[in-house]
C-alpha cells in the first residue's frame, strides 16, 4: 500500500524523480521477459534502495496528505511505519545473535586441514569447485593438491542412468587410495545417493559437516566390511 502511495505521491509532485527510480523496475522486467536477467531472489537486491525512497514517499503522504481531513490518517501513518520497521529489526537482532550460515565452507577447510596427513588425496565435487577455489591459497592448497570434479548429478528425477553411472566412473578413479576426503555441496538427497555409493566401495573413516557442505574420509583402497 505504501508502494503505491509512494508512486501517487512522486506522480503528483515529481515526475522524474518517479521516473529514475522506476525505469530499473521495468528495465528488469523487460531483461526478464527477453530470458537476458533472472527477476528472483539475491539478484533484485540492488533494486531494494529504490524500492525504500518510494515506500518512505507514500508514508509521508499517508502522514501530511490527509491528517487534516481524517482525523486518524496519522495514526494510521505511524501504525504502518511501525509494521514496516519492526520486522527487519527484529530479523536483523535474530541473525545477529545466531547467524543462518548457508553452504559455509570455511569450517569445513579448516577441519580437513587439521586432520589431513600426507599423502591424502583431497577430491572436491564439481559444484563446490568456485567456493574451494576462492579459499584455497588461503588453506595452503596449491594446483595439484587437490582433485576437482567435472561432473554434476542432476535432480534425481531428471537424472539419467548413464549420467548416474559416469559419476561413478569419475568417483571409481579414486580407487585403491587408502584416505580420500571428498567434499560434497550438495542437496541431502544427492549426499545419501553418493555416501551410499562410497560404502560401497571403500570403508569410511571419518566424516565432518556444515550447513550444505560434507566432507567425508574414505579408505577406498579395501573393499568395504
């Protein structure tokens, strides 16, 4: 509602003020029509500025547009700007005291870091390769230290047998290494399939996990017990 007091209120006394903070409204929606710009998620935050500038607008107007003629137009002003700002405080407050961590690699590095001997052989799944990489050097990890994947399982109901089978082919390379860590950013479906695998074909030894990424340790030299 107060999204479209805001444009009201920018219509009546600026039109090019409401002209430079809707064009990337529509210039996005356009680029999303054409399939050129996704118009979801983390990639419409840089539209979230303009988007306050027009809700602060309508508020305004809510407050000084009608008091005089409604008598409870400023109450019902304020209860909104309250509505408004309460939420994303709180939320804030939430996640400073117990941030959500997602995919959070770090952790994980650092386990495998501490635990690993030489000789290990270190295998990083396909998805996970731009988060590694990214913190690699950072851990002391050098080209040619670790293996990187090349192939990623699609959703289970648009996988195929043969696409199942080439990444068993690509984890079967791995054989006869007596410690392989091998980190997965992967969906808990695709993370159960794959163990699965694993203990098919080697014995576990060792296993660490954080929000969206495993790491597990694997004697694939033996057959499994």
């Amino acid at each position: 509602m107060t999204f479209i007091c805001g444009l009201f209120a920018y219509y009546k006394t600026n039109k090019r003020v409401l002209l430079f903070l809707t064009a990337p409204f529509l210039i996005t929606l356009i680029a999303s029509y054409l399939h050129k710009y996704p118009f979801r998620d983390r990639l419409l935050l840089f539209l979230a500025p303009l988007a306050i500038f027009i809700i602060a607008e309508g508020i305004v107007f809510l407050l000084t547009q009608f008091r005089e003629r409604y008598k409870y137009v400023t109450i019902l002003g304020i209860f909104v700007l309250i509505f408004l700002v309460i939420p994303p405080v709180i939320s804030a407050s939430q996640l400073i005291v117990r941030p959500q961590l997602k995919e959070e690699i770090r952790p994980v590095l650092e386990y495998v870091e501490s635990n690993q001997k030489p000789g290990d052989t270190l295998y990083i799944y396909a998805s996970g390769k731009s988060a590694f990489t990214y913190y690699a050097k950072k851990y002391g990890y050098e080209e040619g230290d670790y293996i990187i994947g090349d192939r990623v399982l699609p959703n289970d109901e648009d996988r195929t047998q043969e696409e199942w089978e080439h990444y068993k082919q690509e984890i079967n390379m791995l054989r006869g290494k007596q410690r392989v860590w091998l980190l997965y950013r992967a969906k808990e479906e695709e993370k159960s399939e794959i163990s699965a695998y694993l203990n098919s074909i080697g014995q576990p030894i060792d296993f660490y996990s954080q929000p969206g990424i495993i790491v597990y340790l694997y004697n694939l030299a033996r057959s499994p017990l």
